[in-house]
C-alpha cells in the first residue's frame, strides 16, 4: 500500500514536482526549531526526499508526501522511519511529521500520525513504534499523546536530550475516544 486516505489528507509516494514545496516549507526556521538540524537548503531538503525514497524501497514504508484533499495543495511529509542509531531498546522504527506552518493547529499532523501509526501495526505488523522529540516541543509531544502514544522516557540522541513516546500494537487505541483513522 503506497498511497492513503484520510478525512482530509492523501499520504502518498514522492513525486519530483514536490521539492519546491516541501523546500519552501524546509526553509522557515519556525517549522524546523524543533527538528535538530534548522532550516534546511534546497539541495539538503532534495537529499532527504532521496532518503525517504530508498527507504520505501529498502524496507517497504518511509514517511508518504502529504497532500491536502480538499485542495490539492501539498503540505509537508509524515510517515515511518527506521532510527537504526536510536539508543533505547529494539524498537527503532519512528512515526513523525512535518507540515507547513499554515497548516498547524487543524489536527492534521495527528490524523497523519494515525493513518502512519495504523499502517505499521495492521500492514507491517510492527510491535512497536516510537516518536521522539525535544522535551520543549509541546505541540508534537499533545499529537503524540493524542495518537495513542505514551511517554516513555528521556533519552540522549544525536547530541541532543530528547523524550520519546511509543506504542505497541498489542492494545493500540489511538486518540482520546479509541478512534483510529
């Protein structure tokens, strides 16, 4: 399965005409406070589109190109991604994402946190996934918690001191009602 549909996103493979939207969205210091890395340039936002790609390839998910159904607008990235370097545990497939700032607070990057968390329990058959983030990212840290996911811990991760969340598909109720996407 490469493509799904929610109420209001279509999570879909990369395509070449997204890289100058997803590197204008790259490009805002804003969106990127929390990942790490900063503002990313054109050419390292091309780089990571490439990852995304051989990482569909190699293990069969990676994070789908987010489009927005009811305009067609494409609005950033969520999906899967396998930390081979992630320190705690066995478990080291992550969910996450990353919209346009025009697109936060509207619960999207929760309903693309489902639709991930759901393909990887009922089409993977993960036993786990984690999602990591820094300790002041409160926004990411409410989507997590309202996915499903429960704290876990803190955790030193590529030079930076992170918390992490995780659910397991053994008993996965996503959201605060049990629904999932």
């Amino acid at each position: 399965m490469t493509e799904i549909e929610t109420a209001r996103l279509r999570l879909r493979l990369w395509r070449e005409d997204d890289l100058d939207s997803y590197a204008r969205i790259c490009v805002d210091p804003e969106v990127m406070r929390y990942m790490g890395i900063g503002a990313m340039t054109r050419e390292q936002t091309a780089e990571q589109v490439a990852r995304f790609m051989r990482h569909w390839e190699e293990r069969g998910y990676s994070h789908w190109a987010v489009e927005e159904k009811a305009t067609g607008a494409f609005i950033g990235r969520t999906g899967l991604q396998y930390q081979d370097d992630w320190p705690e545990g066995e478990h080291k497939t992550e969910v996450g994402c990353l919209l346009d700032r025009s697109r936060w607070g509207k619960g999207l990057a929760t309903e693309g946190a489902l639709a991930s968390l759901r393909y990887g329990f009922e089409e993977l058959a993960l036993e786990r996934i984690i999602s990591i983030t820094l300790p002041t990212n409160l926004a990411s840290r409410r989507v997590m918690e309202k996915a499903g996911l429960t704290f876990r811990g803190e955790a030193r991760w590529r030079g930076f001191d992170v918390v992490w969340y995780a659910a397991d598909r053994r008993g996965w109720k996503a959201g605060p009602r049990g629904s999932r996407a």
